[in-house]
C-alpha cells in the first residue's frame, strides 16, 4: 500500500538551499578558528620561550653566585692559613732572636696557662662549697662569706653554746648533723674548725674556751661521720672580732664557730711547676 507523502515536493526544493547555507557558515568558522588557533600557538611558543630564558638566566646567576661564593670562601681559607704561617714564624724568629730569653718566655707562657687551670679548679672548688650550703644559708643557720682570702662559714656561737661555756647545746644537734652531711659530700677539700670569743673575761681564758669549743665541734662531727684528714681545729680567743666588742650586738656576732675552707696545698705548690 502506498502513503503520499505532502511535504516530498517541499523538502525537495528547501533541502539544496540549507546545505549550501551550512556549508557556507562551516567555512567562515573554520578560517577564523585557524587564524585563533594559529595565534594561540604563537603566544604559546613566545611564551614559552620567554620562560626557557627566564629559567637559564636563573640557573646561570645561581652557578655565578655559587662559584663567586667558592671563590670567597677558598679566598678566605687561604689567608688565615697564610696569617697563621707569618705568626709562627715571627713567633720562631722572636724566639731565635731572644736566645734562652725567647724560650723563657714561652715557658712562662704555658706555666701561666696552667697555673690558670689550677686557680679554675680551685674556684669551682669554692663554688660547689657555697652550692652545698646555699639551703642552710637561705634559712638563716649559717653564713657563706669570704674573708681573709678564705672562704668561711660561719655559725653563731650562741646557738651551739651557752655563753662561757664548751658543751654543745641541745639545739646545735640538728644544725651541726645538716651541715656534716655537706662536708661528707666532700671528702677531698680541708676544712679548719675556728672558735672566737668576744673581748670579756681573761686573754688566757678566751683562749682556751675558743679553742675547745673548736675541739668540741670537731669531735661531733667525727662521729658523725666526717673524715677526721679533712678536719682540724684552731681557737683564736678575741683576736679576730667580726663585729664592734662595745656593744652587745656586736660580741654576740663575735662569739662564734666558723669553718675555714683550707686551701690544697699540693695545688699551691706545684702552681710554678
């Protein structure tokens, strides 16, 4: 069976007008899209050369810094090796120069430097004593002075005796106990144990008090514990007083027990050596 078709005669006479308008559209797109395209990789290409020459002048003042710094650094080495040279030989000329006067000097150069050695050890000495003691000083049982070029630590007389009298008091047990554990943490340093009067009563009586209370003190802390090497014991009477004698304040302050910190005498003697 056949079906006419009403719109065949109109398709067939529009349908050559539309190609031919397509294809006339297609080809102006076509030449504007190559000319974009064109010009596209242009930009592109002058683009990328502009980023190749930005990367090789980078490179090249990194390789001309690199090799400036070089320069510098081996410029620098090689004269402080120079300056070392010209002071060894000015010091060997000088030496030369001054005969047995030039190598005096060089050893007195190198004894001092050991004799400073020494006086560093003995100063870190002194400072790990006043350490140790920094917890008694702060709570007011002792003092840490320096004076008569020893280091001293001092107690009041007062608080381990009673006045005129040689017997520990009750009260000096916990104080004296405290302070022995300190000296035992040192068995290498000496340490003299000190009594001092005030001025009041008889020469020869302050001296025998300031000596035995030292000896009283002394043997307390032997027994607990302390080496008896590193501990010996002095009485100077009133003939050091540590506060005016007049007032009353003053021969409180005046009776008392100090520990003196002796100087290593196998360290002073060999200082020169």
């Amino acid at each position: 069976m056949l079906k006419f078709n009403r719109f065949a005669p109109f398709s067939r006479a529009i349908g050559p007008l539309l190609l031919a308008g397509m294809f006339a559209s297609a080809c102006v797109s076509q030449t504007k899209y190559d000319k974009d395209t064109g010009d596209l990789k242009s930009l592109m290409a002058a683009d990328k050369k502009a980023a190749e020459e930005a990367a090789a002048a980078a490179q090249q003042k990194c390789t001309d810094e690199k090799t400036a710094m070089s320069a510098t650094c081996k410029e620098a080495a090689d004269k402080a090796a120079q300056d070392l040279l010209v002071a060894k030989r000015d010091l060997d000329a000088c030496v030369a120069a001054g005969g047995d006067k030039g190598k005096a000097l060089q050893q007195c150069v190198r004894e001092r430097g050991e004799v400073s050695d020494k006086l560093a050890r003995v100063q870190a000495s002194i400072d790990k004593v006043r350490q140790a003691l920094q917890v008694m000083a702060a709570a007011g049982k002792l003092e840490v002075k320096v004076d008569r070029g020893f280091l001293i630590i001092a107690l009041a007389g007062d608080i381990l005796f009673d006045t005129g009298k040689a017997k520990l008091k009750d009260d000096a047990t916990p104080v004296l106990r405290e302070l022995a554990a300190v000296l035992k943490s040192m068995p290498d340093r000496l340490f003299q144990v000190a009594g001092h009067t005030d001025d009041q009563g008889e020469e020869e009586k302050n001296w025998g008090l300031s000596t035995e209370r030292a000896v009283t003190v002394v043997r307390f802390l032997i027994k607990e514990g302390v080496s008896g090497k590193t501990l010996s014991a002095g009485g100077y009477a009133f003939y050091q007083p540590a506060a005016d004698n007049t007032t009353p304040e003053g021969r409180q302050k005046n009776r008392r027990v100090e520990f003196l910190l002796m100087p290593n005498l196998s360290e002073l003697l060999t200082m020169g050596k």
